[in-house]
C-alpha cells in the first residue's frame, strides 16, 4: 500500500459534533409537533365545549337564536377557566335551521420558544326536538 493514502490522523469531534445535532435536531423537532399537536386539541376543546354551552342556551323549539348563542358564547368564553388558558382571536358564529357553527381562531404560545401559532377550529351543536 502506498503510505499516506490511508491515514488514521484526524480527529473524531466533528463526526460525534455532527452526530449530536442531529440527535437535538430530532429531539426539538418532535417535542414541537407534540406540543403543536396538544395546543390544537386544546382549541378543539374549547371551540366545541363552547357550541355546547352556547347551542344548550339559545334553542327555542329545537332552532338556536343567533343573538342568544353570541351571548351565551361570550359568557363562556369569558368565565370557562378552558377558555383563559388560550388567547382567543376570533369567534365565528353561524346558525343554519337546527345546527349552530362556531369557528373559533386562537393564539397559543409555544413553552418550547419558536413562538405563538394561529389555531383555527371548527365545532358544530345540533338540535333534536324528541316528541
């Protein structure tokens, strides 16, 4: 063999330098999805615990009044302790014959640091007139 075609001089730092960001690269990035993935379920939550509460208090003869489920939607909005743990930006309330829709856009911070995300969910009350 020809000497200094295969030399075993150098160091072995940049490959375990490499190695280790990789590993911290993995490790960030699945507890961001994971936190991503229990923020939107926590806007979930709430948007559908709030149609409930909001469609529950506005029926009349199985229709929502619209008036009456912005202010019930607002009232729980306001005082569920579910509801403060989220930064809510907007509030979209729809009502068609028997079902109420409510679309709910919220601001959730990420405790990890990459900053605040917009969630939008979408949650859907409907009436049942039993005779």
């Amino acid at each position: 063999m020809v000497a200094g075609l295969w030399s075993d001089k150098g160091s072995i730092a940049p490959l375990v330098a490499g190695y280790l960001a990789l590993i911290l690269l993995t490790i960030f990035g699945s507890a961001a999805v994971g936190v991503s993935m229990i923020a939107v379920n926590r806007v979930q939550a709430v948007a559908d615990a709030t149609v409930l509460f909001a469609h529950d208090r506005s029926v009349t003869r199985g229709i929502p009044n619209q008036q009456s489920l912005r202010t019930a939607a607002a009232e729980f909005l306001s005082t569920a302790p579910s509801a403060k743990r989220i930064a809510v930006s907007s509030v979209n309330l729809r009502v068609s014959g028997a079902i109420s829709e409510l679309e709910l856009c919220a601001r959730v911070t990420n405790p990890l640091g990459f900053g605040a995300m917009d969630i939008c969910r979408i949650a859907r009350a409907e009436s049942f007139i039993v005779r």
